[in-house]
C-alpha cells in the first residue's frame, strides 16, 4: 500500500508537465520544487515584458498568501498557474479601463475596473485606495498598484464576508480581530 509522498507516483505530474507553463515553473521554482516570495519577484520579474508587472516582494507576499492552501510559504505549481491566471485576468480588466493606454488609470476608470471585479466603492474610497496604493503618489494609478489595491479589497472582503454570518452587510470585530485582519491585508 502506497502512502502519500511514499512511493506512489504523483498523478498530477504528468499533466504539469504537458503544460505549457510548467517550464517556466520548474525554472523559477527552488531545489524543492516551490517557488518562495524571492523566486516569485524574480519570476513576475523576468516575465515583465511590457514593463507593467513591476510587483514589489510585499505584494509577492500577499500573492503566495492569498493562494497558500497548504500554508507552506510557497507556490506549488497549481498556485502558480491560479496566480498567472489571476494577473492575467487583472490585465485585462486593467487594460479594458486603460481608454487612453497611458499605462495608468485614473480615478473615475479605476472605480469601474473595481465595479467590473465586484467592488462598488464610493468616491472618497476611491481616492482613499489611490493614495494608499499608489506608490509613485501620482494621481493615477499603473498596474502594479492596482493589483496592490484589488489584493487588499480581496483579503478585507472575504474577512468581513466570513465575520458576517447573517449576510445583512454587518459584521462584529474586537480590537485584536480588527488588527489582526488589517495586517494579514
């Protein structure tokens, strides 16, 4: 009898390795076969080819925290391919609201790229999110930071959403779950 890890061949393996992803993972991935938040930079890095993936390795952190279903720091190649998917998808929403592909969004397209993923923000929330997430303190908003904010909306939602069991849009927090969940945001 085989035991998991012990001696049985991984049933997913042949799959990863038909897909046209893999190479790159198996390339960026470490010795053990996972990509850390440093392989993670490097790999988003080296596959910035248009110049608007520049990712700082906080936000590779909360990549591989949003994704970490087994809680080992890491992206095994499932994780990654859901990320590469997630980015892409970011892209295009980000582009779509890109009218004059400046790179960069401003407020009002940015307000409607969040509505289109599901946010309905007001406007004083809008500019809340640029001035915090804009790391260039511009008024407009490029990618990078735009990802930032919808990786924070994200983690904020689906901590409320779990603390708001009637599902009447009200939640309760004490003061070291309040933090707690802004931090791990």
């Amino acid at each position: 009898m085989a035991y998991p890890g012990y001696g049985a061949p991984n049933a997913e393996a042949p799959q990863m390795t038909a897909d046209p992803l893999w190479p790159y993972y198996s390339r960026c991935a470490g010795q053990d076969g996972q990509i850390d938040v440093t392989e993670l930079h490097r790999a988003l890095a080296a596959a910035n080819l248009d110049g608007t993936m520049d990712f700082s390795e906080e936000a590779c952190r909360k990549f591989i925290a949003m994704l970490d279903r087994d809680y080992s720091g890491k992206m095994g190649f499932s994780e990654f391919k859901e990320l590469w998917n997630a980015v892409n998808s970011w892209r295009k929403s980000f582009s779509k609201f890109d009218r004059n592909r400046s790179g960069t969004i401003d407020a009002s397209e940015l307000k409607s790229a969040l509505q289109e993923l599901g946010y309905s923000l007001p406007d004083n929330l809008i500019t809340l999110a640029i001035r915090k997430f804009n790391m260039k303190g511009k008024s407009t908003f490029p990618f990078s930071d735009f990802v930032s904010c919808v990786l924070s909306l994200r983690a904020l939602t689906d901590q409320f959403r779990s603390r708001d069991t009637a599902r009447n849009g009200t939640a309760e927090f004490n003061y070291d779950d309040f933090i707690q969940v802004l931090m791990s945001s």
